[in-house]
C-alpha cells in the first residue's frame, strides 16, 4: 500500500525565489489554475541557475531538457498571493539532474504544492547527452538535500 505523501516545510528547501501572482493566473474557480504551477518551477530553478552564472541561453554547449515533471496538489493558491518558491536538488547523475520544488502561500510554512522535474543536458548541437559540466555541478551541489 502506497503511503500518503506529507507536505513539507520550507526548512526542507534550500533556495528560495519569490514569485508574484497576477490575476490572469486564476482559473473559472477562484485559484491558479494547475498549469502555472509548472510554470513557477521553471521559474524557480532557471532563477537560480541564472544567478549562479551557469547558464548561458545563448552560447552554452550544454541544454538542459526537461524529460520528466510531476505535482502535487495540497492547497489552493490564488492572486493576489506571493509564492515563495523552495529548491532543491536530490539527485545528480553524469548528465541528468532531479530538481524538487515546494511552492508556499505568503508566510505559510508547509507546501502548497510540491512538484519536481528532471533536466537531462544534451549537446545544443548534437542533441546527445553529455556529461553535466562542472560549474554546474557545483551549482546543483550547493542546493542539494541532505
């Protein structure tokens, strides 16, 4: 029997990003529509690879590809709400990396929702996987769990 998942703290997290609600983000029932969350993902964890000056839209040689994303749902968020997105990393592989974000309302201290996605990095040109390169790993290194 599958054990039901549990909200997490914020402590559990190890980068966080601020993201502002806007009012087009609210569905027909009142809260962000399930869509936006992924988008808030992206947000969080290309915020912080972007602040560490490991990534490179244009010149890298390296292209993190999303293969894999999932989420749960705990609670409703809904504009005018601040989302303070928490990052984390569980795993890193020669070329892959789990990235695992809890999203909380305001001053809550438990998740919203918890999602996560796998960046797989291939090369821009080729599009085959390539080893991550190393400042990078030592980005994802400094935000991985414990």
């Amino acid at each position: 029997m599958k054990s039901k998942l549990q909200r997490e703290r914020r402590s559990a997290y190890r980068y966080f990003r601020d993201i502002t609600t806007r009012w087009m983000d609210n569905d027909v029932y009142a809260h962000v529509n399930n869509v936006v969350y992924y988008s808030w993902f992206d947000t969080a964890v290309n915020g912080y690879l972007l602040e560490q000056r490991v990534l490179d839209f244009k010149a890298s040689p390296a292209v993190g590809l999303v293969v894999e994303t999932g989420c749960n749902y705990f609670a409703s968020i809904a504009f005018p709400d601040i989302v303070r997105a928490g990052v984390r990393v569980t795993r890193i592989g020669q070329s892959s990396v789990r990235y695992e974000v809890g999203l909380f309302a305001n001053d809550e201290d438990e998740a919203a929702a918890q999602g996560h996605f796998v960046h797989v990095y291939v090369d821009r040109v080729t599009r085959r996987p390539m080893p991550l390169p190393a400042d990078l790993r030592r980005a994802l290194e400094a935000i991985a769990a414990a």
